[in-house]
C-alpha cells in the first residue's frame, strides 16, 4: 500500500509559493505529530468540534431566525466560505488545509446578533478594550475553549493565530492561504445576502439590475435560459455570480503571482495582497456592496429589530456585571484575572441569538408599540 505523508503530498501537488505544512511555526504548546493527519487537518478538526463552532448553527448572519428558515445562518455562511475558499485554493495550488481550518475559524469569535451585537457590546466595552468579533476569535481558540487536558483552547497552529489576527489588525500581508479566506468571505456574503434578502421579500429582483454586477449576471443567465420563474431566476443568479467572481479572482491572481515572481510563501506574502478580483470586478463589487448596504443592510425591518437585539445584550450585560456571581465558576476567574466587564462579554458572546432573546426578554419591558412584538420566538 502506497502511504504519502502530509509533507510528501504538499510537496507533489502544492506549489512553491503555498504555505508548506513542514514550514510550520508549530503551537503554544509543543506537541507530538500526528501519525497520518498534518498540523493543519489537526487545527481543522479542533474547530469543528469545539462548542464555539456548533453555536454558530444558533447565530445570525443577516437575518435572524424569526425570518425563517430559508436564509444563511453564521454556521452556513462559514461552510460557504470553506467551499468558496478551498475551490479559489485549489486551482492556485495552494494549501487546501490551512485554508479550510483559517475558513472555519474566521467568524469563530461572532457573538450573538452578529454586528448588533457586537457594536453593543464595544460600547458596553469602550473603556476596557473594546469588542471585536475577529479578536474574539482568538480568545476563544486560545482561552475560552476548555476540551484538552493539556492545555487551554485549541493550541492552534500558530499561522491560523496570526492570520486570525491579520483580519483584526490589516496590518502587513498574510500568507495567500489567509488572503483566500478573506476574499472567499467577501464573495459568500456579497451573493448569498442578495439570494436571502429576495427570499425574505425585502429586495425585488427587478431592483438588482440598476447595478452593473447583477444586471451582466441577469443578461448572461437569459440568453441561457428562457421562462425562468423568479425562484429559478434567483438561484441561478447566485451561482452565477459566484462563478464569474471565483473565475475573475483566479485570473487576476495567477497574473500577479507570475509578475510578483514569487518562488516561497515567504516571497508571496512581503508586498502587497495578491488574491484580489481584477480591477474591474472590485468597481462592480463595490458598486453591488453599496447598494446591499442601503437596500439590506439598512433596511428599516432589520434596523428595528437589530435595536431590540442590543436592547437585550445590553440588559443582560448589566444583569450579569451586577451580580458577577452568576456567572459560570470559569468565567468568574476571568473576572479576577481581567475584570467583570471582559468575563461578562466573554460569556455573552459565547451565547447564541435564541439564549439572548429569551433571557432579554425577561429583562427588558416592551413597548406595546413594538413591532418586534409580532415576530414569534
Ligand atoms: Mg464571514
């Protein structure tokens, strides 16, 4: 029987400027190698099975669960991602591993309410450090997570740490694994919040083709078929418009990976990001993001709800920073070692969005005037 190690496998199919897994920089906390599985499959598994990534099939994307159940959730959006990002991956010949365990870390760190929640709980946090999603990420795949023995969080390889931390800070250029993630991720949320928002009724599809992006989609998806129902018409269009940008991404890459001249990861990561849509597309995306901001983003329904979502993190956060001693014994350390505030955060953000629904709604008085009244729990 034919065995490949990881590192023999990387060295056949990847190439020279890919993160090689023998380059590692290792963990926190030295370990053995695995027999068969590399560094970078380790990290994978850990994420899947720490408690932090099930919690994200309970928090929102864009929409939260009173919309239904059609639409993406935190745990579906960063298996999109995954896919998106190993295919962009794979066709670059770069590491499918790394890439796959930094997809399935990068929204880790999401706390319930996605950016409602988190802008709230900056706030509640201004002060003492702030709040932010891709730092949280690190806390918890270095602190929070108790699984093994040895050691606290997931011991993390230290590639997926610090381009976990490239996100938080854009300072410098990440390795390409990490630039894919970031594009892959761009990509999911600029096509799936449009498929979701039509599905949900808040945007008609007659309305996308004022942008350039969605309306060369709609000409192409028509010479191709013809008496699509508006259903159709939409799915379609979501894998089209992946399709185009995955390919434009990857032309335009390869074009800058040959004039970089870059021969190792080390040469692709020291000038600037690589992994970008070509000149045109990045016009057509962000004239297609602008209009999803005015449209989705700010649309009146979501804006409502997402105050009664931070009226209720917010009435947790004092609940629990008053009476510190109802917090679980670990998270009472926290309060010890960096104070009530960081532990309270901690705790909430770990909680996903139907906790904090229930338990605000104890806590907080409603208006009879408020239309969240209506939404059923
Ligand atoms: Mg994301």
């Amino acid at each position: 029987m034919f065995e490949a190690t990881t590192y023999q496998r990387e060295q056949h199919f990847l190439a020279n400027y890919a993160f090689h897994s023998i380059d590692t920089k290792g963990r926190k906390y030295p370990e053995m190698e695995h027999p068969y599985r590399g560094p970078f499959q380790r990290d994978r598994d850990r994420i899947i099975h720490c408690a932090a990534f099930r919690r994200l099939s309970e928090k929102m994307q864009v929409f939260t669960a009173h919309f239904g159940t059609y639409h993406r959730t935190r745990l579906t959006h960063t298996m999109e991602v995954v896919g998106i990002a190993r295919t962009l991956g794979r066709a670059l010949a770069l590491n499918e591993d790394l890439i796959e365990a930094a997809a399935l870390l990068h929204d880790l760190g999401h706390p319930p309410f996605g950016h409602a929640g988190e802008s709230i709980l900056d706030a509640l946090l201004s002060y003492d450090g702030g709040f932010d999603h891709n730092e949280q990420a690190l806390r918890v795949v270095e602190k929070l997570e108790h699984r093994y023995p040895g050691f606290p969080g997931l011991n993390l390889s230290r590639e997926l740490l610090e381009g976990q931390l490239y996100k938080k800070k854009k300072q410098g250029t990440p390795l390409l694994e990490i630039q894919i993630c970031d594009m892959a991720d761009s990509i999911a949320y600029d096509t799936h919040d449009l498929d979701d928002a039509i599905e949900i009724g808040i945007l008609k599809v007659e309305q996308l083709l004022k942008t350039s992006l969605w309306k060369e989609s709609a000409k192409r998806i028509r010479s191709r078929w013809t008496g699509l129902s508006e259903d159709e018409f939409s799915s379609v269009l979501v894998h089209d418009l992946i399709e185009i940008q995955v390919s434009d991404v990857l032309i335009a890459t390869k074009q800058r990976l040959i004039e970089s001249g870059a021969q190792t990861a080390e040469e692709a990561k020291s000038g600037a990001i690589l992994v970008a849509p070509s000149f045109e597309m990045a016009e057509q995306k962000a004239e297609a993001e602008n209009f999803l901001l005015t449209n989705v983003y700010k649309h009146s329904t979501l804006l409502l709800q997402r105050k009664r979502c931070r009226q209720f993190i917010e009435a947790l956060f004092t609940f629990y920073a008053d009476k510190p001693e109802q917090l679980p014994t670990r998270y009472q350390s926290i309060c010890l070692q960096e104070g009530i505030k960081r532990a309270v955060a901690d705790f909430l953000s770990g909680m996903t969005d139907g906790t904090v629904w229930n338990l605000g709604a104890t806590l907080t008085p409603k208006s009879p005037a408020d239309p969240s009244n209506s939404l059923s729990d």
